[in-house]
C-alpha cells in the first residue's frame, strides 16, 4: 500500500495536510490545501507546521482559511487495502503429512521379484 505523504520539513513524521507554495514572480507564499499529486517545486506541510508558517521579509503570505483535512483515500489505497484483506483470508496450505511407515512386505511372487519375509 502506498504510504500517506508526510511533511516536508526535516525530522517531522506527521502526515502532511497542506501544500505551500511560492510564486515568486509577486513574491508571494501560498499555503492552501493538499494538492491532488506531488509537484517538485512545492512543499507537504502538517497542520501545524502549515499554520505556523511565516513569509520571508518583504513578501505576502496567503494562507487557506478553511481548516486542513487529511486527504481522502485514492482508488490505489483501496485496491491495496481490498489487496491485503483478500491475501489475509486466503487459506494457507497445510503442511505435508508425513510419509506412511514402510509397508510389510508379504511373501509372494511381484513380476519378476520375490518378497522374502524378515527372518
């Protein structure tokens, strides 16, 4: 199963609910919700690293007003999920059960060989 994506910022293991992005043509941050895909010039962010967000001097932050949820799940995380729980159920084979001890030979003629008994 594809794993949630996590903030961009070092060392945190939080799920990221916010994307950052900076326009640098206006000077300007953008922190509004999860974008649908990951884009190379944008950042993941937590809630609260995306709430705690400042702009660097001299230019304008624009941040979502609205409060960051965590994305819903992708059609891939549910064919995975519905993956898992289908190998989960599946029966394991058993283990082979031991060979029968070897047959007591009977006296008598088999093709061309003869049987003696054990003395």
């Amino acid at each position: 199963m594809r794993s949630p994506r996590r903030c961009s910022r070092n060392g945190c293991p939080r799920q990221a609910v916010a994307t950052l992005t900076y326009v640098y043509a206006e000077s300007t941050a953008v922190v509004g919700p999860l974008a649908a895909h990951q884009e190379p010039h944008t950042y993941d962010l937590c809630e609260p690293h995306a709430l705690s967000l400042t702009a660097p001097r001299g230019w304008e932050l624009v941040r979502y007003d609205g409060e960051f949820e965590p994305p819903p799940p992708t059609t891939d995380d549910l064919v995975a999920l519905a993956e898992a729980v289908r190998e989960a159920a599946r029966p394991h084979p058993r283990a082979p059960e031991p060979p029968d001890p070897a047959p007591t030979p009977t006296p008598g003629r088999r093709g061309h060989l003869r049987v003696i008994p054990p003395a």
